[in-house]
C-alpha cells in the first residue's frame, strides 16, 4: 500500500500556514523514499546543470549569488514518482482545506558543492500568482553542524524566523510570496529537494 499522509499532519500544516505561513517538519518524509531520493541525485549527479537566477530573457547563471546545480524530477522515473505522488496527495488535502486551488507541482533536485551557496531571495513575486507554497525536502543523513549549509527563513520585515539544519527527511513549507530565505554556505556536498505548488501551468525555470 502507498504511504499516505495522516490526517493529523495535514490537518496541522494547514492550521501552520494559517496561522504562521511556514511550518518545519522533522521527519514525516518516509526514510526509504528519502533514501532512494538521494540515491539518485548522487547516481545522477553528472545529469546536473547550473542553475540560472531570474526570468526568461534575464536569465543568468552567477555563482556568487546562486551555486547549486539543478536535475528535475520526472514523473517517468519510478523514484521521483514516489515523491511526486506524496506532493499530489499533499496538494489535494491543503486544497480541501484552505482552498487554495493549487493545480500543480514542479521540483528539482539540488546539489550544493562546497563553499556555494544561494543568497538571500523571494520564490514568488507578490501578485504574481505562481508559485504559492515552496517546499524543500533535505537529504544529507549525518549532517553535522560545521558542515553549514543550513536554510535561513526570514519574515517579511527581515527578521530571522528559523534556521533549518538540512539533515535527512528534514521538510520545510512555507508560502512562496511571503518568506525571503537563503542557503548558508555549505563545506561538504548538501542534497536537498525544492519544489513549488502552483495555480498556473507556466514554467519560470528558475
């Protein structure tokens, strides 16, 4: 049988994103799709490509600003299936309750090589009607705390709200418009999962 989310979790993630926007999450991600997951980031490591920063024409590929490289999930591949099931059962129930007629789900894989990072940004532009909720699923079993790396969430007034240690089966979501965050810079290879649900089908590929 498919794992499937209890009712209690979902039931606390929507009150979270009512109440607060974000919620972070410990360990609800099953430690074999997690496991899997990172099985094939690593086994595809040398599919990966540099991730560009802003839009269409303007898009640019700075290593000071952003270091990670990008492979994105397939729903053809059984392993990123699995998870691309959990995000689709997970984007019905937040849509059962709060209404948020999200209709889509897009995600890559991550990987940051050392001494890279991704500085300080916003997934989704206020108004733009998006990108709603993101999602980041970590990967790094024995994560230790000289390692860096961590994920910094900001409120819209620039205080810092949390700082989320990527460890496996680590998974944040916050509201895509709201929350400015950024990645520290990492001193060992650091896998994560970012996804977004989304009410529009167009893709920004950033």
């Amino acid at each position: 049988m498919n794992f499937q989310f209890s009712e209690t979790l979902l039931d606390e993630l929507a009150e979270q994103l009512t109440v607060r926007g974000y919620h972070v999450f410990e360990s609800e991600i099953p430690a074999d799709i997690c496991q899997a997951l990172r099985a094939k980031a690593i086994n595809h490591s040398d599919e990966f490509s540099k991730a560009a920063i802003g839009r269409g024409a303007e898009q640019q590929y700075l290593t000071s600003v952003r270091g990670d490289k990008i492979l994105w999930l397939s729903p053809d591949n059984e392993v990123d299936k699995r998870y691309l099931d959990l995000m689709s059962q997970l984007r019905l129930a937040i849509n059962r309750r709060l209404y948020l007629g999200l209709n889509e789900f897009e995600s890559h894989y991550a990987i940051y090589h050392p001494g890279h990072h991704y500085q300080k940004h916003i997934d989704s532009l206020k108004g733009s009607q998006n990108r709603v909720l993101t999602s980041v699923l970590f990967l790094n079993p024995e994560w230790q705390t000289e390692h860096g790396g961590e994920l910094l969430v900001y409120s819209e007034a620039d205080t810092l709200l949390e700082t989320v240690t990527p460890t496996m089966g680590k998974w944040v979501v916050f509201l895509s418009e709201v929350f400015p965050h950024e990645v520290v810079d990492t001193h060992v290879d650091r896998y994560s999962i970012a996804g977004w649900f989304r009410v529009s089908s167009s893709r920004h590929g950033y």
